[in-house]
C-alpha cells in the first residue's frame, strides 16, 4: 500500500474519528486562542509542502500539524511558519 506524503487526516481513509478529535479541538479553543481561518489554511499549505509531512504528521516533532496549526501561537519545528 502507498502511502501518501502530503495528505491531511481529512483526506486519509480510516482516520475519521482523528480528524473529529481536530473538529472538537478546534470548536473549544478560545477565540483570542485560535489561529484565524485563513492563517490556520496559509500553515497547512507550508506543510503540505514540507518534506517532513507523513500521512498528516510532523516527523520532526511527531505532532497531526492539523492540531498544531490550530493554536495561535503554535509554532512550526523547523519554523516555515
């Protein structure tokens, strides 16, 4: 089976239930807590491009960067973002 490099938890078959878990994450942050929409799609894109992306996990840090990117001041390991 492939894997596949660039993809997110909303995008791999299987991981649903994750993905709710960014959903629900996402719905009880703060609103002073949250990056904004558009910051929080500008970070996924940069990830999306990184080479140390691996079915929607950071291998630099091991976090889901869907989850990271949320927080507001969350910052990217090997800072892009």
């Amino acid at each position: 089976m492939n894997k596949c490099k660039r993809c997110f938890l909303y995008e791999l078959a299987g991981k649903e239930d994750i993905y709710a878990h960014v959903q629900r994450t996402r719905a009880l942050l703060a609103d002073n807590e949250k990056a904004s929409d558009q910051k929080y799609k500008e970070r996924l894109e940069i990830c999306r491009e990184c080479d140390s992306l691996l079915e929607a996990t950071c291998l630099k840090c091991g976090c889901y960067v869907e989850i990271r990117a949320l927080k507001i001041d969350s910052r990217c390991p090997v800072k892009r973002w």
